[in-house]
C-alpha cells in the first residue's frame, strides 16, 4: 500500500514530503551509504526523535535544483528503499520515490524544450 505525499516544486527546487499530515520534526542528514557523496544536489530528511535513537525512518528528500540530479542520486535513494507513494494532485499512485523524481525532472526538461523551441 502506498503512501501519501506531498509534492512541492518551485522552479528547480523540489520537495517531497511523506505523510504530509503529520506534522514531526524532520532533521536532514546523509544517508549511510558507502561511496556516495550527495554534495548539494539532494537533501534526505529523517525523523529526528528516531534519529536520536539511532533509528533512520525516512520523511522525504528535497532537491535545491532538479536539474543537477545525477543517476548515481536515484540509484542512492533507490538503496534506502523509501515506501511507495501517492501523489495524487499529480495523478501519480503507487510510484516509488525514484518514479516521482524521475517525472518531475523529465516533465521540466520537455516544458523547457517547448519554450526554447
């Protein structure tokens, strides 16, 4: 079963918010992934009193700019294997985190095609 989530773009930043109902304290942190280095491109937010616990229950990601994402972000954030979710104000159900990032990043680099062309 999937997820609800919230979905928040705002010319290349996007966020996605699981849960968006309620309301916890999130804390950004890096993922422990050997080999990889998120740098500035994707941001990975947990919920901090599990956190604290040494327990990584994941809240969501934002990305500052869609359009730096690189495949080795979508292959990390397949490696923590976040729930699937629901997008449902983009018609979007049952896609895994991946999916909905993939979509906006694909959807914003056809719209700038169109306006170039």
């Amino acid at each position: 079963m999937a997820m609800k989530a919230e979905l928040f773009r705002h010319d290349e930043f996007v966020a996605i918010n699981l849960n968006p109902d309620e309301r916890r304290l999130k804390v950004e942190d890096e993922p422990a992934l050997p080999g990889y280095d998120p740098g500035w491109r994707i941001w990975f937010n947990w919920d901090d009193e599990k956190l604290d616990h040494g327990e990584h229950e994941f809240l969501g990601v934002e990305v500052p700019n869609i359009d730096r994402l690189e495949e080795q972000d979508f292959v990390a954030l397949e490696r923590l294997n976040p729930p699937r979710i629901d997008l449902p104000e983009e018609r979007l159900f049952g896609v895994t985190v991946v999916d909905a990032l993939r979509w906006v990043k694909r959807s914003r680099l056809n719209r700038q095609s169109r306006i170039s062309a």
